[in-house]
C-alpha cells in the first residue's frame, strides 16, 4: 500500500472508531494500562510503521462517567498520520473525491481542506506529508459567519417562539435558516438549533431578554451548563401558552465570577459562548 492507496482507503472507511483505523493502517495495541498514560483521551505512536512515520489519535473519554483501564473500542475525535510519499498523489485522490479543496489556517499552519480530511505539507526533502481526520470541523476551519444574517434569524426565531401555538409553527421557521449565518437544525420533534461557530452568550441573552445572564450547572459533576436570567430558579419558557421549555447549553464552564450562595451558577464572560440552543414541551 502507498500513500494514494492509504488515503483512499481512509476515504471509503473513515475511521469513526480505532478498530476502523486499525483496519486500514495495522494494530496500534492501544494501552489501558495507567502506566502508559494513553487510556484519558489521546495517543501517539512514534516510529509507527514505513509507510506512516508518525501518528496521533485524540478519542472521546468522559472524564468523569468512563473507565479509564476498561478494554474498548474508543470512538476517535480525530487522527493525524505522518505519511511518508507523495503527497500531490493524495491530494488527487482527496480532490477526485470531494472536489476542489477550501484553504483555510490555524494558528500554526495552513491546510487544504476536503471535510473530514485535511491536509499539510512538510518540507518536501522530508518526502512526508499530513492527513488529518476530524469527525467535526476544528473551530479554526468554520467559516465566520455574517453576524447580521444570525442576529437577524435568532431574532426571528425569538419572535416566533413568543407567538408561536403549535410546535409546527417553531418547526416551520427553524428549517429555513439564514444562509452563511453558521446556523444548523440539528433535531426535530424537539427543535435543536446548533450554531457552528457557537453564538457568544452575551449577545445570545441581550437577543433573548435574558439579562443579567449567568450559567446553571447541570448535573453532579457540573459537567454541562446552560444560559439562564438571574434570579430565575427555572429554565426559560416560552410560547403563547408559556408551553415550551428553551435550553442554551453553553460550550463549558463559564468564565465569570462564581455568584455565592447560589450553587452551580455563576456570571457570563466576555467569551462564553452557546453552542445549542433547544425547544421542548414542558
């Protein structure tokens, strides 16, 4: 197998978990042992083979719910193989497939972009390239979105729920999203509206009438939170009748000051952000 063929084998199996990946590139011999210090989230293996100098795994592990020495198979968050070849040949397979790649950067580096995969060079003495897989998009490659278009739809949607009877009514608005407003539907029967990039929960709140807005910890670890008005001891509702509950579940701790003798909340930040924002019947 060369690099062409590697990549296209990624192509028809994306390796969702490791035994996907394994299938295509041998057995990595995950270790669950604590000693090895690869069983909370990620793994690298120097020197792995000829054809893939290099490689680095990050896995989905809940810190607090898995077991860190219990054997699985873990699901990948994303993978970066070192290949050693010619990366122009790959770069045809990846173009044949998805088209014409989209250039976006990181802070480190730039990529050609064929969702999921993305792919850097090295210096080409090195005779090596980068493919990555991603099972969602970095945040650095979302492409900004027009900041009027979501204002404008959040506001709708805020407007709609206020006068809204029926759940077709929520329905009907929410599967016509503004078009470059980083706005996905994500659910129905319950409508979830997921925002990539997420919406800054300031905003999100001064759209919504939530202000003064803080973060409610959800659950005994407080491991999930979500946007509520101050002194409320309830999640928002809304509709005519009030008959909808309306959850915005922010993409972790706030970063405001924790409010005393009030357990699980504390302040937004300049920086929080929403990242899902749900409607259920109560």
């Amino acid at each position: 197998m060369d690099a062409a063929q590697l990549v296209a084998r990624l192509i028809d199996a994306p390796p969702v978990r490791l035994s996907d990946l394994e299938a295509v590139i041998g057995p990595v011999a995950m270790s669950f042992d604590p000693a090895d210090r690869e069983n909370m989230g990620s793994l690298s293996r120097p020197g792995f083979s000829a054809l893939i100098p290099r490689l680095h795994v990050d896995y989905r592990f809940d810190v607090y719910h898995d077991d860190p020495e219990r054997p699985r198979d873990v699901e990948l968050r994303s993978c970066t193989l070192h290949v050693r070849g010619d990366g122009r040949a790959a770069e045809a397979v990846l173009e044949a497939r998805f088209g014409a790649a989209r250039a976006v950067a990181n802070e480190y580096r730039p990529y050609a972009v064929y969702q999921p995969f993305y792919l850097w060079a090295v210096p080409p003495e090195n005779g090596t390239f980068v493919v990555e897989w991603h099972a969602e998009p970095p945040r650095w490659a979302l492409p900004v979105p027009a900041a009027a278009a979501r204002t404008g739809w959040l506001e709708g949607l805020r407007d709609r729920i206020a006068g809204a009877r029926t759940f077709a009514e929520i329905e009907a608005y929410c599967t016509r999203p503004a078009p470059g407003a980083g706005i996905e539907i994500a659910g129905r029967g319950d409508c979830v509206v997921r925002f990539a990039p997420p919406v800054n929960a300031r905003h999100f709140a001064t759209v919504f009438g939530w202000l003064p807005a803080i973060g409610q910890a959800r659950g005994v670890h407080m491991d999930s939170w979500e946007l509520r008005r101050r002194g409320e001891g309830r999640p928002p509702v809304g509709g005519a009748l009030r008959q909808w509950e309306l959850s915005a579940e922010l993409g972790g701790r706030p970063s405001g000051d924790r409010i005393e003798d009030a357990y699980g909340q504390a302040m937004i930040g300049p920086e929080d952000e929403v990242v899902t924002f749900s409607i259920r019947a109560r």
